[in-house]
C-alpha cells in the first residue's frame, strides 16, 4: 500500500464520515421546517430509495444483487440485517435527532462500538483489555456527563431521546455484526442495498409513505436530496473504497468526524446551544472510542476467527 493510497483512504473515510454527521443536521433542519415530516416517513424514504441506486450501482459495475436470495441461509440473513441493524440505525436515530439534536444524537450513537465490545465480554468471553476497560469508562463517563450534567439526581435530556439514542448505539452494533459474513461473498454494494430496501419495505406495514401526506418545496426538497444522496449513497461509496486503502481500525477512528461535524454545524448553522458538559462529555466518547479502535486485536482475532475478513 502505498503513501498516496493511504492518503486517498484517509481523506474519503473521513469526508464520509462528516457527510454522515451533517445528514442529522440536515434531518434537523427538516423536522423543524416541515412538522409533518416524521422519523418514520424520513427513515422509508431514505432507505427505500438509497438501497435502490446502491443495488443499481451494484448492477451496472458488474455484481448479481439477486444472488443473495438464492440461499435460505443468506436470505435470513439479509433480512435480519435490515430489520435488526438497518432499522435501529436509521429510524432510532431519527427518533432522537427529532427529539433533540443531531450533536447529541450523533455522539449517543458513537456508543456503538462498546456494546460490540459488551456482546463479545458477555456472549463470547472475550474479555477487554486494559486500554478498552479504560476506554469503556472513559465512554461511560462521558455518556453520563452528557445525561446529567454533572447533576446525578436529574437527567439533562430528555429520557425520549436517551431511549431513542440507546436503541440507535445497539443498532450500530447489530448493523455491524449481523451483515458481516456476507460482504466477502456478495460485496458491500449489494449487501447495504438489500438491507435498507428490507427495511424500508419493512416500515410501509406500519405507517405507508405514500399515505403520509407531506408536502416538500424549495429547501426541504434540497434537504431530503441531501440526506438520501450526500448522506447516504456518496459517504457509504466513499467508505466501501477506503477500506481499500486504510485498515479497518484507521477508518474507526476516523469515524469520529461524524459527531464532530454534526457539532460544528449545529452550532453554527442551527444555533443549538450545547453547554461545556455536553462538548466534555462529547470528547471523553470521542477519544473512548480511538481507544477501543486501536486496540481491538481481540474483536479482530474473533472476526477473523468467524471467517468475516474485514475487506
């Protein structure tokens, strides 16, 4: 791998990751703008249309899509991706960025790597080693800065948005674990594809989007085009070739961009006032998980172990 591949991995990985982080804002902007915009109705449009251009994608460099559903095995896989990982990721997430912000929001959801690392201590006795126990407390500090503010007796945020902001960490975790065996096989194209149309299909039995009368014009549509292409399509293509570049652990910690922009521009584009606990507690998370990634050889060793390569 050479110096420039490297470069290239780093900056795609970390554009995305910002492009991620400043789709919560855009959902902001859109919950505010449009009252009749729902989490629900965000969460169908966006995964239905973005897994369509993915598997379109997918068709036209060459992969099968439909491969996947040839094996009962893989099937029930796909499916429990969508509906275990997809859904969580998606529509969690947008519960508690319409409930609250997208800064705190995004950095409950960065909570995501401790609960693959609690999965593994908890079902696989993989114990944590030093710097992760470190960075686990580190994370739970933080996380209770950020609920408290410093106050044990009260919560900060409301407990709507702490549920919803739980669910989406959990999901970033089962979004992580469940799809794992199939990208080697299948690739990532196909895989994110088909676990986001699932989903979306998923959420019309409960409340159909064609049935939600909503009415976009002018900014609102350039707000939905956003959070369906620049901040679901173009950041996961850019992830999926910076794999290629960077190793895995180098694309986690360059995750961290996501919070961060969803911060940086909150504050200044949507004036969302954070107090000094929430940016402290924010970075306790922030630099918890550049622990967890720099030090998960276990995670890796088990992954491996599972036949689930990292590329």
């Amino acid at each position: 791998m050479t110096q420039q591949h490297r470069l290239r991995g780093i900056f795609l990985a970390s554009v995305a990751a910002m492009l991620w982080g400043i789709s919560g804002v855009a959902a902001s902007s859109l919950f505010t703008l449009n009252s009749r915009v729902t989490a629900l109705w965000l969460s169908e449009i966006r995964m239905i249309s973005a897994g369509l251009i993915l598997l379109i994608i997918a068709r036209i460099v060459g992969a099968q899509p439909l491969k996947i559903w040839r094996q009962k095995p893989t099937a029930i896989r796909i499916v429990s991706y969508g509906l275990l990982g997809m859904i969580p990721v998606q529509l969690c997430y947008f519960e508690a960025v319409k409930y609250g912000n997208a800064p705190i929001a995004t950095i409950i959801q960065f909570l995501g790597p401790f609960i693959i690392s609690l999965y593994f201590l908890f079902f696989k006795r993989i114990t944590p080693t030093r710097p992760e126990a470190v960075g686990m407390i580190m994370a739970f500090f933080g996380t209770l800065l950020i609920v408290t503010h410093g106050h044990l007796n009260s919560l900060a945020i409301s407990p709507v948005v702490l549920f919803w902001g739980g669910l989406s960490a959990i999901g970033v975790a089962t979004n992580t674990l469940i799809p794992r065996p199939l990208l080697p096989k299948f690739g990532a194209l196909s895989v994110t594809g088909w676990g986001l149309l699932v989903a979306g299909i998923f959420l019309n039995i409960f409340g159909p989007f064609w049935q939600v009368t909503v009415h976009v014009d002018g900014p609102e549509i350039g707000l939905l085009i956003y959070i369906i292409i620049f901040g679901t399509v173009i950041p996961f293509l850019m992830f999926a070739h910076a794999l290629a570049d960077i190793l895995p652990t180098t694309a986690s910690l360059l995750d961290a961009f996501e919070p961060l922009a969803a911060t940086v521009f909150s504050v200044t584009f949507l004036n969302v006032q954070l107090t000094s606990y929430d940016f402290f507690g924010g970075a306790l998370i922030i630099l918890a998980v550049m622990v967890l990634s720099l030090n998960g050889h276990k995670m890796l060793h088990f992954l491996r172990h599972l036949g689930m390569s990292e590329n």
